[in-house]
C-alpha cells in the first residue's frame, strides 16, 4: 500500500537538500538523548534535524493519532507494538505538520522548541531488543563460503534451498552506530596444529546486512503466515554484523556461531518504516526449487535497497584521505525475503515481541564487487583489497572504521536513505 506521505511532489517547510536521507517521504522514528538529560526521547528525522514527539506530545499536536504515553517512552518498543496503523496514522500527521501547505499548527510555532540539529543529538539504540536472529539468506554469499570452506563439495548444504537458515544471536551486545568496536579474543586453532591457541582474533570481519524491527508481535503457538509478515515489521536498519573468523572457523561445529558473533553488531540509528519503504518494493529473486507452501509470500516481497562498504584505515586519516568505498551491493538479490523469514522463524509457534531485530545475513551479489564481506572480496587473503595509499586489507586492523550506507531512489520516487552503521576497530582489552 503507497500512501500519500510518499509522494514525490511533497515539499516541506524545513530545508531538505537533494542529497539527504531524510526528506518528508522518509520520516524514520529513532531515539535520541538531548543535551543535559540522562534519557532518550523518541524523535523523527527530517534534513538536518529531529523533530521531537515528546514536545509535538505534551504541545497536543498529536492527540487523536497517538497516545501521549507512547511519545514520552524512551523506546520505541510501545510505539511499535501498536501495529503499522498506528505507526501510518502517525506519520500522515507528522507529514501534515511539515508540510508546506499543511496543517500550520507547526510551522506557526516557535521551531527551537520542537526541532533539534541532529548533529548535536547523541543516538541510542531505538528499541530494547529482546530477541535477535541473525539469518543466512543470501544465495551468493552461502555459495562462495561454501566454496572457500568446501572447495571439493557442494558450496550450498542439503537444506540451504528449502528454508531461510539462522541462528539466535546475542542482543545484549547490540550497539549503535559509532560505537568503538574492540578487537575480540578467543580460541584460534592454527593449520596442522592440534591445540588451539588463544588470543586476538587475527581474521575480524565484517557483514553487510539489513535487519528489520518487529511491530505487533504474534501469540505463543500462532505461527505468523507469510502472506500476513509485513502487518509485524515496523521497519528496517543497516546492520553490521562483525564477526572473527578465526575463532568462529573453530568454535561453530556442531552447534553454529557463538563467541565470533557475540562480541558486536552494529545498528543503524533510525528506523525506516515500511510505508516509507513501500515505493521500493521488488520481487524477489526466482527461487527453484519452490518453497513449501507456508513461505510463498502472497505479494512481492523484496525492496530495492542500495549498500555501499567504505573503510578508511588509521593512515588514510591520518593522511586526509577519504573513506573508500569497498563494496556495493543490492538488497533486492537477497534469495530468502523478509516475509519468508518472519514466517519461518515462528512457524514452530515461537512467539516474536515488538523490538525483536532480525538480520538479513550478509548480502552479496552476483559480481566480485558486490560482496557483503571482506572474506569474500579479499577471498581469504588470496586477493587482497588495495587500498589508497598504499595499504591493503584481507581483514581489518586497529583504527580501521567501516561504514554502511543504504538508501532507495529511483525514477518518480524521492530519495530516501538509512543514515550510516559506522564502527572503529579498537586493540584487544585484556
């Protein structure tokens, strides 16, 4: 369903640049803490600033869309809870309020009272993340890991083409965008060695990946069909999954990731809803053999989603060299979509609560430069990336920052983008 607040020909009332990723059609909902106070607030991105809904709240400019209470939280979890109508409901008349022939009610009020400049915000996560499920799902990344670790066998296992693969990660160790990223330890187990060894890791890489946040959460028992999914998703993030390789190569048979996954992943401050996204919407790559009944999503189901990787290392600050871009990549090629993966992960009747993230797994396309990972772009350290300057990376060092982009445009469409998932590599404590 396109709504209104999409429309192309919408202009607002504050300065929006070409470039932004936050004109009017986009309006995304995150969290934010205000100079001088202990705890977030629950705001909306537009140009440069953020408008805050507790102020907009308490100045009764939302009453009959959205309960005070929820707008005073600091989280997003309770707004989410309430179900896409509501979050529609809201951002119909926040849009009506910036608009440039809306409702004046906003407009005609003293601005600093309402807006912040988001560079003097600092972000919080959006949602206190109860469960987070980190999926496998993009046909080739599973297939060139499979040929870097199985050269001599089939890349794709049994199972891989019948359903979206997961595992259960770590929320507790979720952090927001430009959180430092300490290098992790654990065990290492060397070639031709029978004892592993412990320390740093010597392999930390990253994933390039889009997760979504859920909304209205199911009952326990009461599996969420794929054709109902996007009725409990509020929307989507960047996330930035990184991973030691060396310790995961050791630790993950037979029972999957732990200790190379748990340390960090990074999110993406704001949450882009589903009916800015609506615009965007793709069909999903062909899949053969056809799912099973219970994941054959009713509508398409994919979102044409443009990423991009930049890393700058120590020495490329140092010299003032810009972030070079790494990899680009699409989150239309990703094999199992969304609505397949809500499905699945409740089809056993696990109950999902609002605030629930659920990562994409890396998303890598079809051409060398469209791979979501650095050990596939630097294929284990068999062709190093070159870096400007004169430096090359296989997997990241100290001082090394990533950062993730992602936004959506195209013919009759305004732009609109995620902001940025940055991390810097930080040396091993301890």
């Amino acid at each position: 369903m396109i709504d209104d607040t999409t429309s192309p020909a919408l202009e607002s009332w504050i300065d929006v640049t070409a470039e932004s990723d936050f004109p009017i059609q986009n309006l995304p909902f995150g969290v934010f803490v205000r100079d001088g106070e202990p705890t977030g607030r629950i705001g909306t991105a537009i140009g440069d600033r953020i408008l805050d809904l507790r102020v907009l709240a308490e100045s009764g400019l939302l009453d009959g869309v959205c309960d005070r209470a929820l707008a005073e939280r600091r989280n997003l979890n309770g707004l989410f809870s309430r179900g896409r109508e509501t979050l529609r409901a809201l951002r119909a008349r926040i849009s009506s309020l910036l608009q440039r022939d809306g409702d004046p009610a906003l407009r005609l009020s003293n601005a600093d009272f309402f807006f912040v400049p988001r560079d003097d915000a600092r972000m919080l996560l959006p949602v206190a993340v109860g469960d987070y499920v980190d999926f496998y799902s993009s046909l080739e990344h599973a297939t060139n890991l499979g040929r870097l670790f199985r050269p001599d066998g089939d890349p794709l296992l049994p199972n891989w083409r019948w359903m979206p693969i997961g595992y259960h990660g770590r929320s507790a160790s979720l952090v927001i965008d430009n959180t430092p990223v300490p290098r992790p330890s654990g065990q290492r187990k060397p070639k031709d060695a029978s004892i592993p060894t412990f320390g740093p890791t010597k392999m930390l890489d990253i994933e390039l990946e889009v997760g979504f946040i859920v909304g209205r959460g199911n009952a326990f028992r009461t599996p969420i069909p794929s054709s109902e999914a996007f009725e409990h998703i509020a929307g989507f993030v960047l996330v930035n999954d990184w991973s030691a390789r060396d310790i995961q190569a050791w630790e993950y048979q037979p029972l999957g990731p732990f200790l190379g996954k748990s340390f960090a992943t990074t999110i993406s401050p704001w949450v882009v809803t589903l009916d800015a996204l609506e615009p965007f919407r793709v069909a999903s790559p062909r899949q053969e053999p056809p799912p099973l009944e219970y994941l054959r999503p009713s509508a398409p189901s994919g979102f044409d989603i443009k990423l991009s990787v930049e890393l700058q290392s120590a020495r490329m600050r140092d010299a003032g060299i810009a972030p070079q871009i790494i990899s680009r990549t699409n989150f239309r090629e990703l094999y199992w979509n969304v609505a397949q993966q809500l499905a699945h992960a409740t089809v056993n009747g696990a109950r999902t609560r609002a605030g629930d993230l659920y990562a994409s797994g890396t998303i890598s396309g079809p051409k060398p430069e469209s791979r979501g990972s650095l050990i596939e772009l630097a294929w284990r350290g068999e062709q190093p990336i070159q870096l400007a300057g004169g430096e090359q990376r296989s997997f990241l060092d100290d001082g090394d920052e990533i950062t993730l982009h992602g936004w959506c445009e195209k013919s009759g469409a305004r732009r609109i983008g995620f902001g940025v998932a940055r991390g810097r590599i930080e040396p091993a404590t301890g």
